[in-house]
C-alpha cells in the first residue's frame, strides 16, 4: 500500500510538470506573436536602393547631401521607425568624420530584427568606422572584415563588395599586392552596377594600382587606356583630371622623368585651384622631381607635403617623406640635414613599432579575456543544459526505475563533467603557452641591438661618402624591418616570400661584415608560390651561422641553403664551413640560442599531430676537413593552391 501511494505521488509529479512545460511554450509563442512586426518590403526595397547607390563606387558623397535624403525620408512615418533610418544616420555621421555618433546610431539598431542586407550595412558601417586607407590594417581589424565578408557571402547580400574593397586596401597596405588583386576582381565580380562608367572607372584604376606595384608593365598601359576611356565616359571633371596623376604614375614606371613630371604637376595645379590637395600628391611630385635629379624641387615639395599633413592633422605614413628627403639631402652634399632626414625616419618608425607592438599586446590581452569569458559561460550553459536533460529523464522514469535512473545520471554527469573540465583545462594551457610563445618570437626577431649596429653602420657610409652603399644598405634595412612587421602577422607565407627575406637579410650581413662570406640558396624544382612555410623560420639559423661560425675565419666562409621535397615533407638544410665544434681562445663554437629554442617549440605547436613529426637535426663538423655546422629542417609539405 505504501509502494502503491509513492508511485501516485511521483506520476502526480510527472503529470504537474508537463503542464507547467507546455504552459510556457504557449507564453513564449505568444510573446513571440506579440514581437512581430510587419515591414513594408517595397518601401525597405527603396531604402536600400538608397544606400546602395551612395555606396555604389566607393566616392562618398558629402554628409549634407545625405542629410538632406535623410531629411526628405523622414518625412515619411514608416522611415522614421525603420532601421534604415538609423542606417543613413550613421551613415552621414561617417562622411562627417564623427566616428563615436556612428557607433551610437548603430547601437539603435540592437534588439531588432535585421535582414540580412541590414545586418552586413550595419557590419560595414562599424568597420568602416576604424579603418584607415593611410595605415597598415591590424590582425583584429582583418578578422573583422573577413568575417563580415563570409557572413555576407553565405547571404548573398547585394552589399558583399564592399568589404573585397576594405581587404584589398588593406593587402595593399601590408605590400600583398597579388592577393588584392584577387580581391579588387571579386569586388568588380559581386559589384551589382558592373555596367555603370564609374564603377568600370574604379575597377580599372584599383586594377592599375596592383599592377603598378607588381611591375607589371605589359598590363600596366592597357589598364591606363581603360581607365582615360572610362573616365571621359563618367564626364566627371575630377575623376578625368586623376587620369594625369595615373600618367605620372605610368611614365615614372617606364623612367620618362619629365613626362611625369609634366602630368603630375598638372593634376597638382588641378587640385589647387579646387581646394582638394592631399598628401599623395605632394608625395608623387617630389618622387618624380627627385627622380629627375631635380633635387631643390623634390626638397620643397617633400617639406610642403610634411607641412600639409601636420596643418590638417592627418593620420599618414611620415616615412615615405624623411627617406626621401634623406636622399635629396644627401644628394645636395647637405649631410647634415641628411642625417636629421634619417633621424626623423627612425623616430617616426619607432613610434609607429610601438603603436604596433602596442595594439599587438591589447589584442592578446583582449582575446585572451574573452574566450576565458567565453570558456565560462560555454561551461556554464553546457553544465545547464546537461542538468536539464538528466531532469528530464528524472521526470520520464522516476516512478518505474527510480534508483537505476539515479545511479545511471550520476556516473554520466560526473564523468563527462570530469572530461570537460580536463579538456578546457588542456585547452587554456596549450593557448596560454602559444600566447606566450608568440609574445617571445616578435620580441625576439624585431632585435634594437640590430637596429642598432645597422643605422650605426649606415652612418659611418654616410660619413665616409659612400653614397651607393648607403643607399643599397638604408633600402636593404627597410625590406628587413618590413619583413619583420609584416610577415609575422601570417601563420604561414609562401616559400618565395621567405627566400626573398632570406636574401635580404644575408645582403644586409655582407654589407655589414664587408663580404667575409659568400652564400648561395637552392630550391630544386619546388613551386615557390605554392609552397607555405611559417614565417621566419630559417632566419635565427642563418644569424646564429653568420655571427658565430665565420667570426674570424681565416679563410672565405660559404653559407649555402637548399629547399627540397623529401617524403612528402619540406626538408631545409643550412650549411656553413666555419669553426664547428672546434673550441679555442679565438675560435667560438655554435651556441643553442634563445632563437633555436623558440623554433623548436614554434614547429612543436604548429605541426603538433603531424606524421611524420616535424624536427631539427643539427650536425657538427659534418664536413671532410672536421668543420662547420649542418642543420637540417623537416616540416610537414604545406601547399597553396589558387
């Protein structure tokens, strides 16, 4: 009897929580009913076509003329509550410079129910709101834009060229020309106004900047002409006048000095008697000034166009203007205003390297916190949702398995809880440790020591009038550090890049210990573009044999380099015929450097599950005579295919 009256208790129980279960899925389809708002599609459609014509190519209008749509607009009801409306506002907050009013507009539009259209607007217009076209793009802002492209591709938002336009800019920038190429052509490709004269227009002259910085003259006329036909087809004035400035371009590539600088000073005149002089055009004269031995000309408009930046505050790259003034400078005979040139250009540089290191460290710093916020509240909603179910089951089968039911739910939850705290333990420790790892690779490859010692030596070549070298050696010491900057920031470049790093850096350490060695690279019948390599990887191998193996080598030193493919891996051998092993008063063996540590615990993380395993082996005096060093790099073969 007793039996009998528990189990009436427990399926009274059942029967109860069904009840309150069913009850609140009819409450929340009831607020669900109560949120819904019904939108006037061809009215949102207008609006649309609205942005979509500001946005079309790119030339922003001025924020008055949105102000006065806005305006009109409104004085529709529906408008006003529509989310375009907050869309335009932020919009022509945008053209009036107020990037926090941006922000504010935008966050009206949270908590509402966005098409999808809206949404990449809404992602464009944030984005766009933090993006510079005058500076390098950081990582975060390329994961920003990148996401907001997939999103708008899975879509199939009309609105998706906008952001293949941020990423070329931003490849541009970070000197990856080929790839913004690649997305200047997939601008062009999901640009709805394909037919319209300025879009054409802008994809030709995007299309002639690529070319230009790849060098690709056979290209380089026909895009010119397509841009001149295309400009006198849109019978803008402005967009025909920067046919000139393309010309100066073009004929500073083929080394017809007077003929750009003809047509350079032209679109200069142009742009002063409309009052829209910028930097670029100050920077291109005087380049083209200088490149015609015209060096008081290049001076002044290199002086005029620092002027220009710091009266209207704007947020452009220095360096271009003091390195090439250093060279005018240096040209006149003036090395003393050559040397402040310089001088300006490193302060100039080393404040845009801490910028850069510190934006570098709040990024880690930030994306550290959120996913440990993000960490917790996963284990917190997974914790929650396993007690639900084990509820659940509770409800179902209390009164016929009470006990089994009871042991069975404990050992599943502690079980699985106990795994997923040991996963997510793993998984903060293994982050954390590449946090750090990576932390130690850019502080160690970006040496002020070496930074030192090279401006050290460019200083004694300007001093003893070896103009030649210390050109040779200033153009070399900027690829370096741009190398350093830059490649860094990708998990894996293409093995060409690499070797043209590794070129650059060994010239840059002939100059410097005055060719006490020689070196040669091989790289069989690899595709250079198509094989990935993590970046910087040959590079502390390549120091550690310079600076140690040929110290006071009594004969010529030969450093030789070879890239094969051996067993479906990228086998990396460096050689050098220095001291070895041998340890005397003069002679210095090779040292485990800090550098070979940090490489070895890169591939570690990198290839982590890789078969077979990614390795250095490093052979002492593997040569005939008992001399030299021989290391030797096995990672996994990476390919990139187009």
């Amino acid at each position: 009897m007793k039996l009998y009256r528990t189990g009436a208790f427990y399926c009274l129980i059942v029967i109860l929580l069904l009840v309150q279960l069913f009850s609140c899925h009819q409450n929340k389809s009831q607020d669900a009913q109560k949120a819904t708002i019904v939108a006037n599609d061809s009215l949102d459609l207008s609006y649309e076509n609205v942005m979509l014509s500001y946005l079309s190519t790119q030339d922003f209008r001025s924020a008055a003329l949105v102000h006065k749509k806005r305006n009109e607009l409104l004085k529709d009801g529906y408008f006003e509550h529509s989310p375009y409306s907050s869309i335009l506002l932020a919009y022509e907050y945008l053209l009036d410079d107020n990037i926090d009013s941006v922000e504010i507009a935008l966050k009206n539009l949270e908590g509402q129910k966005l098409s999808s259209d809206l949404a990449v607007l809404k992602d464009y217009l944030g984005i766009r709101a933090n993006f510079s076209f005058h500076d390098v793009t950081s990582g975060t802002m390329m994961e920003q834009i990148i996401d907001a492209k997939e999103y708008a591709l899975a879509h199939e938002s009309v609105f998706t060229f906008l952001f293949y336009n941020l990423l070329a800019n931003a490849e541009y920038r970070q000197a990856d020309y080929r790839q913004a190429l690649k997305d200047v052509e997939s601008w062009y490709h999901y640009h709805p106004n394909k037919s319209n004269a300025h879009v054409s227009q802008a994809y030709q002259e995007m299309k002639f900047m690529q070319y230009m910085a790849l060098h690709d003259f056979e290209k380089l006329k026909g895009t010119l002409d397509s841009c001149k036909h295309y400009a006198n087809a849109t019978k803008d004035s402005a967009i025909i006048m920067r046919m000139y400035d393309l010309q100066s371009q073009y004929y500073f590539s083929i080394n017809n000095n007077s003929k750009a600088i003809e047509t350079s000073k032209k679109y200069f005149n142009y742009l002063a008697a409309s009052n829209t002089l910028n930097a670029y055009i100050f920077a291109n004269l005087g380049k083209n000034f200088l490149n015609n031995n015209q060096v008081d000309s290049a001076i002044f408009y290199f002086n005029a166009g620092l002027r220009f930046i710091k009266k209207h505050k704007i947020n452009h790259n220095k360096m271009f203007y003091y390195k090439n003034l250093q060279v005018a400078y240096a040209l006149k005979g003036d090395y003393e205003r050559a040397y402040f040139a310089l001088d300006s250009s490193f302060q100039d540089y080393k404040r845009s390297t801490q910028r850069i290191e510190a934006e570098k460290i709040n990024d880690i710093n930030t994306k550290y916190q959120t996913e440990k916020k993000d960490q917790a509240i996963t284990l917190l909603r997974t914790t929650n949702a396993f007690n639900h179910k084990i509820l659940v089951q509770q409800r179902w089968i209390f009164v016929i398995l009470l006990a089994l039911v009871f042991s069975i739910a404990f050992f599943i939850y502690f079980r699985n809880k106990q795994k997923l705290l040991q996963n997510i333990n793993q998984r903060i420790l293994a982050e954390n440790r590449q946090l750090i790892l990576e932390q130690k690779t850019r502080q160690n490859q970006l040496n002020p020591h070496f930074i030192y010692n090279a401006i050290a030596n460019l200083q004694g070549l300007i001093s003893s009038e070896q103009k030649a070298k210390a050109n040779q050696y200033l153009l070399l010491l900027s690829r370096q550090i741009r190398d350093i900057l830059e490649l860094n920031r990708e998990e894996y470049i293409s093995l060409d890049q690499e070797i043209k790093s590794l070129n650059n850096y060994i010239l840059l350490q002939q100059m410097r210990y005055q060719d006490v060695f020689g070196f040669q690279i091989e790289t069989d019948d690899l595709d250079l573009d198509d094989v990935m390599i993590p970046p910087m990887i040959i590079q502390p191998f390549v120091e550690n044999a310079i600076e140690h193996a040929f110290k006071n080598l009594p004969y010529m030193g030969q450093l030789e380099i070879s890239f094969r493919k051996h067993e479906n891996q990228l086998h990396v051998s460096i050689c050098d015929n220095g001291w070895g092993m041998q340890v005397s008063k003069e002679q210095v063996p090779h040292k485990t450097s800090l550098s070979q540590i940090i490489t070895k615990e890169r591939l570690e993380l990198l290839f982590v599950d890789a078969e077979p395993e990614a390795r250095i082996e490093i052979t002492p005096n593997y040569s005939d005579d008992q001399r030299g060093y021989k290391v030797e790099i096995y990672i996994p073969l990476v390919l990139y295919f187009n």
